[in-house]
C-alpha cells in the first residue's frame, strides 16, 4: 500500500492545498471548523440520525462538561526556537501513526450513509490512521478489512452475555488483522437519551448496526435455538409502521430483501440482539477470560476514575481510553478531560493512555497530550464528514484536525508531541479568577 497520506503531509501543505484550491474557485469538501460542521451536518443528515449522533445522555451536561474541560485550559506559546522540521507522530503498541488521531469507534453509521463504514476505513487506510472497528457496525470488519490493506485497525468489544459470541468476535478480529480489542465498559445499558427516545428510535431495533452480529456463526446459533416469531405481536399494532420497520430490517439482513422479508430470521436477528447485546453483570473477573482469548493488546474504554485505571494496570491491561463516550452515558458525569490527569498519575506511565469525547480541534488535541494522552480518538467530527462528502469528508475532517495539530505544535515552539508538557499549558484565567479567594472564602 502507498505511504500514508498523512506521513507526508504537514499543516502547511494541508493549508497551502487548500488555499491553492481556493484559487481556482473549489472550496473544502467539508467546513475546516467545528461548529460550521456542526451545522452542516444538522442540514444534511436526517432529523433520526442527527438525533442519534448528536445526543448525548439526560440533560447533556457531560456533553458539555467534555468541552468546559477543554475551555479550562490554555496552552503557553513559546517564540524563537526552529520549529521548522517537525513530526507529529506518535508509537502505540509497537506501531508508529503520522498523527496522535485514532478513529473511535461508532456504530450504526448507516443512518448517516450508505456503505458507511467501508468508506471509513478506505478513508483511514490512506490516511494511515488507525480505525476502531464498532462492535455495532453496520458493515462487518471484514467487509471494512478488505479494504485497508495492511493499515492499522482495532476492534471494540461490548462484552454480550454470550462468552462463546465475544470469543468468536474476538477470534475474527484477530483473522481481519485488528491490533488491539478495546473493551467499552461504560455502556453495559443504553444511556438515557431523549433525542431518540422522543423520537421513538432506536437504530439497533430497526436492524441498523448489526453487522458484526449477522455475520457471526455464533450469533447466527443463537438466533436458530430461539423459538420462533417473539416479534410480531408489538408490530401488529400499527400495520404500516410495522411494514416499515420490516422493510428496513429486511433491507439490512445480509442476503436478497424478498427472501429475507419472507423469512423470521431477520426479524429474530433483531430481537436476539437485543436480548444479548450487553451485561450488566460484567466485572474483573469477566475480563480475565480474554487474556485466554487473545494475545493482542486489550484496551479498556470509559475508564474515568483513577483507581479504576490502576486496578487496570494491575490486571495486565495494556492501555486505556478516557471516555465519556461523547456524553451518551452518565449525565452530570465530570468531563472526560478533567479526568485525565488523575488517570494519567495512577498509571505511571506503565501503560499508554488516550483520551476521547470532546475533541474538536488540534489545539484540544495539543491540550490532551500536555496532559498526558498518548493521543485521542475522534468520533463526530468524522462522522458529519462522512455525511457531508462520504469518504472524502471524513478525510478532509482528519486531515484538518492532523493540520492544526501540527501547526499548533510549531506555533507553540515545539516539533514533536512527546515535548507538549504540563509546562505548555496554564490554567485559563476566567477560571482562576472565579475561584474565591483566600480572604472572601
Ligand atoms: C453515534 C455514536 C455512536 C457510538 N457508538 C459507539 C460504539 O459502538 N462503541 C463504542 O465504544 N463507542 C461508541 N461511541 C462513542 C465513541 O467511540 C467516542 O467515545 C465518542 O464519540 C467520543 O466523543 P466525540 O464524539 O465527542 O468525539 C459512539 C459515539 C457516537 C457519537
């Protein structure tokens, strides 16, 4: 496979494309900012998926304490020193990346494209940025494998209640090549979220990101030991939504539409699904199970507490996301960026932290490093991209937040992200001068 677009690609190139485009009267495929994508993105995709992609848990306040956190931060500028030559790698688990970027992963991307995640991982695989597989994809990893080559990949786990369907998820990642499995822990339930509840959507129930499911030989047991027809009764009630629905199923199932509308299995895929798909029973124990299943690097997702992430380390973890999952889960929960520092000190350095939720820039991208992220994992940024200019979008939206990366690093006086430190950020003034002072306090 060709070098990686981003290897060659610094933000001056980045910028210098697309003012050169400019020229000749072509604009960027997508918005170079995030509320302008933001915005965009409310425009395109349907009121069903803005809804699923924007949401965020109860009252959003995770959402937004994810980006205060960033607000609460601001980096120290250093001048004079020749930033001319840099490089924004970083190595994660023996593998180097042009650029602190992951590609988080997100399930039932469908809503927002057709052949979504296949367009994602073309995308990454140029890019040389490595894309987490969702355990909810609406493409099966195989599917996304094929067309990335030997470009880097991981596969997120939700650990079901079946250990011989998390067994055989596990063993096909390592077969498509995955280099790491990333356990997410924070989601054992569906957060409460009201953008799709007042909507009456859930993606899954329509047979959207089923992907890895569906294509499972142990998923597919599953579904043929169930007895037969659990879903008709609720359906029944309102004849042409029924028929929707089975419609969109039946369209989703692997396979011809007229054969799957005849046939229950699509429809008890649905329902197996849904009974399966997550344990709140899960703990520790649960997890030694997959150190018997594979020798690739397990990553925990959705550690936000450090003695949580020291338990971690202790259990042989070989690294962690702090995550909110975008603030789909705990509402009122602390910023994922708040968290960081605490989880960074308890690990010691023994095991490589990223962080996610919330970044929307490279200078938040800059901040998370000085606070100790190995790098981060981006998720609705690339998503609106893709809905914006499918795999060109997400591309461009990489390639962006990789530009002003780098360029912030430079601008900053350094040359390569290990150099970002404590010592580059100081804490921003409207915070210090809210907090009460010694004599009024
Ligand atoms: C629409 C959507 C679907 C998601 N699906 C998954 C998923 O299947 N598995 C998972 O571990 N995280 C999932 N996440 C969480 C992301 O991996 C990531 O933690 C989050 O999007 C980061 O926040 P950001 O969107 O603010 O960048 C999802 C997030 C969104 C927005």
């Amino acid at each position: 496979m060709a070098k990686p677009l981003l290897s060659n690609m610094s933000g001056r190139i980045r910028q210098g494309l697309i003012y050169a485009d400019g020229v000749v009267g072509r604009p960027p495929a997508v918005p170079t900012d995030w509320p302008s994508l933001d915005r965009a993105a409310r425009h395109k995709l349907s009121r069903r998926a803005y809804a699923y992609v924007a949401g965020g848990a109860g009252l959003e306040g995770t959402v937004r304490a994810d980006r205060a956190a960033f607000d609460r931060w601001e980096l120290s500028p250093r001048v004079l020193r020749d930033v001319s030559v840099r490089d924004s790698g970083v190595e994660i688990f023996g593998r180097r990346i042009p650029s602190p970027i992951l590609l988080a992963p997100v399930g039932a991307l469908g809503l927002v494209r057709r052949g979504a995640d296949v367009e994602v991982a073309t995308a990454a695989a140029a890019l040389g940025v490595p894309y987490i597989f969702s355990n909810q994809a609406s493409q099966s990893m195989e599917d996304c494998a094929a067309v990335m080559g030997d470009a880097p990949r991981w596969f997120q786990l939700y650990w079901s209640t079946s250990d011989e369907l998390v067994a055989s998820l596990v063993k096909r990642a390592a077969v498509a090549k995955c280099e790491a499995i990333v356990v997410t822990l924070d989601t054992t339930m569906l957060g409460w979220r009201p953008r799709d509840l007042n909507l009456g959507h859930l993606p899954f129930a329509f047979g959207e990101g089923l992907a890895q499911y569906t294509s499972d030989p142990v998923f597919a047991s599953i579904v043929a030991s169930r007895p037969d027809g659990p879903t008709t009764r609720p359906m029944l009630r309102d004849l042409p939504a029924a028929l929707r629905a089975l419609g969109a199923i039946s369209h989703r199932h692997p396979g011809r539409f007229l054969d799957n509308l005849r046939s229950s299995v699509p429809r008890a895929s649905v329902q197996t699904f849904l009974e399966v798909y997550s344990r709140p029973s899960l703990t520790w124990e649960n997890l030694a199970l997959l150190r018997e299943l594979t020798s690739l690097p397990v990553v925990l997702k959705g550690v936000l507490h450090p003695d949580d992430a020291r338990r971690a380390v202790d259990e042989g973890i070989d690294g962690l996301i702090v995550s909110t999952h975008g603030g789909r889960q705990v509402d009122g929960a602390r910023g994922s960026l708040d968290c960081l520092p605490d989880v960074v000190a308890a690990v010691d350095g023994r095991i490589p932290v990223l962080m996610d939720s919330g970044v929307r820039s490279g200078a938040d991208i800059a901040k998370a490093i000085a606070l100790g992220a190995r790098a981060v994992c981006v998720g609705r940024p690339y998503v609106y991209g893709l809905g914006l200019a499918g795999a060109r979008g997400v591309s461009e939206v990489v390639q962006n937040l990789a530009a002003e990366f780098d360029l912030t690093m430079g601008l900053c006086g350094l040359t390569a992200p290990a150099q970002f430190g404590r010592h580059s950020l100081v804490e921003a003034r409207r915070q210090r001068d809210r907090r009460p002072s010694r004599r009024t306090r």
